[in-house]
C-alpha cells in the first residue's frame, strides 16, 4: 500500500526540519534539535491532569514523569518507555504522546528517563527501567494506582524497553497487566525484508536503525541477551497480553510481526494492527492523518478493555 497521503505535509516537515541526515549530527546535535521540535509541538494539560516529574533514588538516579487524571480512584496505570533507539528523546521529547494516552484513558502514565547509549549502553536502560517499574508497584497506592493493573508501554526502542520489562517480571509476585508496544524493536536480524523494501522510509531509516543498536548493544555478547533482543529469549510463554501496532513503511514493521507471531505462538493474548500505509514516528501526526488517529484509538480502547478485564483481540496475526 501506497504511503497514506494524509502524511504528506507531515513528512514535507519533517525534510524541513531535518536538511541534513541526521546521522550527519553529533549525537549532542541532534539530541537538541529532537527536544527542540518536540517542545514546540507540546499542548497544554488538561485542566484535569496532575503532573508531577520526580527523580527516583536509585544508584543512578532515574528521572520520570506521572501523568494523573482527576478521577476516581484506584486507576491502572501505564509506565511508558520512550523512543529514540536508546539515544535520542526524553520524557520531554514525548511528553505530547504520554499526555494524549494519559487524557484518553483511565490510566496513570508513567514515562520514565532512563540512562541513554552511547554514554550508557546495554543494560543501564533496562535497570533504569526496572526501577520505575518496580517504584509504580511500590507506590501504588500515593499514586492512587491498583497494583492488578499495571501495564507497561512504549514506541520504538521504548517497546523494546518494555517487551524486557514482561520478560523480567514474569515470574515475579508483581505481576504486570499488558504491553503496549508501538513499532517496537526487539531484534538484530537487518537481512528482514522491511530493512530493505524501507530501508530509506520517512521519519527513520534503516541505516539509522543499525546505527542506533551498535551504539546501544556494540558487542556480540550483548546481543545474544534477550534482555537486549526479546524475540531472542528461550520461552515467551506467559507474559501479559499485547497490543502491537507496526507502520507498513518502516524498517521496523517486521521486527513487530514477527514477535507477535512469537507470542501468539506461545499462547499470548495479542492484539494486533499492521498499520497499512503507515510510518515511523506516526504518533506524532495524529492532527494531521485519519488513520494515525485510528491506531491512538485503537491502543487506548485497548487500554481501557484490559483494564476492565476485558479480553480484545481487533486482529490475527499474519501467518500465526
């Protein structure tokens, strides 16, 4: 399918913003320009929102944001991972994407600042991470949180981030709701058809892609850790139930099939979107594109269900 032409004058900005690649960039650079963009774009809260950032103590300290709606307590929660292949981004770089989820859902989000390559590589993103997680369980209560509806979230390399959470905390007394996983990365196979036929897509390419993982995961011994490759652990049985949306145009689109198949196989509740005509970073155009807007919707009524206890499932899996 053709590239979805409500996405023309987003992606017409985003070659404005972007003159140059930004692996042309310091990484310092292109850090700027990224949180630069980003608060620009930036709303208001709603007048119903209490949002509060606060640095958890920690060995290293790990710096989040809480997102809570003025309404009837206790609610699930959401603790979000952002993207940015562990390099780029910051709970201020999405803090549009966790309010817009925050305001369309019953949900306290929790996005979380975890430790960035190439300064901090693989595993100093999936502790901070766990931190946070662990702080959510915690705190539920201050939070106004119930601890049965935790649920955990991210795009890109944040679903990376989160897929690991379901992974650690699988056998743990705390036991986590849902993953909500938004073009997730979760492996190192760059021979999978999307990185080549989108190898040069809108908002990020796969050159980008291959780039981001050796900054974060520079050695073999890294990448055979499926805390750093999920689709790479032995057994994904029984982790929490999944929403996956993947964007057609994308050098990641594979990467989330083929790890939906993976837990499907496993016996996983998964609900899945392929997002025809889609692409990379398309959160973010949700005031331009129809079908953006569609996918918000759909992972947040998915939100909404699970945490009623409501089993969804919007689509099978290809070649599951």
């Amino acid at each position: 399918m053709a590239l979805n032409p409500q996405l023309a004058p987003f992606v017409a900005r985003l070659k404005e913003a972007w003159p140059e690649p930004p692996l042309s960039l310091s990484v310092p650079a292109w850090r700027e320009r990224v949180e630069r963009l980003s608060a620009a774009a930036r709303m208001p809260y709603p007048e119903e929102f209490v949002v509060e950032t606060i640095v958890i103590d920690a060995p290293r300290p790990v710096r989040i944001r809480t997102y809570r709606p003025r309404a009837a307590q206790p609610l699930p929660a959401l603790v979000y991972m952002h993207g940015g292949g562990w390099v780029i981004g910051s709970i201020d770089s999405h803090d549009q994407i966790t309010a817009a989820i925050a305001a369309d859902t019953p949900c306290v989000v929790i996005s979380v600042d975890y430790a960035r390559a190439p300064e901090c590589p693989f595993p100093a993103a999936v502790e901070d991470c766990e931190v946070a997680v662990r702080w959510t369980f915690e705190n539920a209560a201050r939070l106004g949180v119930d601890p049965e509806a935790i649920f955990v979230g991210g795009d890109s390399a944040g679903g990376n981030l989160a897929t690991v959470m379901t992974l650690l905390f699988r056998n743990r007394e705390q036991k986590l709701r849902g993953q909500l996983l938004i073009y997730p990365c979760v492996d190192v196979d760059f021979s999978r058809s999307s990185y080549r036929t989108e190898a040069n897509a809108p908002y990020m390419t796969a050159a980008e892609m291959i780039w981001f993982w050796n900054q974060y995961c520079p050695t073999e011994e890294q990448r055979a850790n499926p805390l750093a490759v999920p689709l790479r652990a032995e057994s994904h049985a029984d982790l929490p139930p999944a929403f996956i949306v993947v964007a057609e145009h994308d050098p990641l689109c594979d990467d989330g099939y083929a790890y939906a198949q993976r837990l499907e196989a496993a016996g996983v509740q998964v609900t899945f979107r392929p997002g025809k005509g889609l692409i990379h970073g398309f959160v973010r155009a949700r005031g331009l594109c129809s079908a953006a807007q569609e996918e918000h919707v759909a992972m947040c009524g998915w939100l909404h269900q699970q945490a009623a206890g409501q089993a969804s499932r919007d689509a099978s899996v290809p070649g599951a």
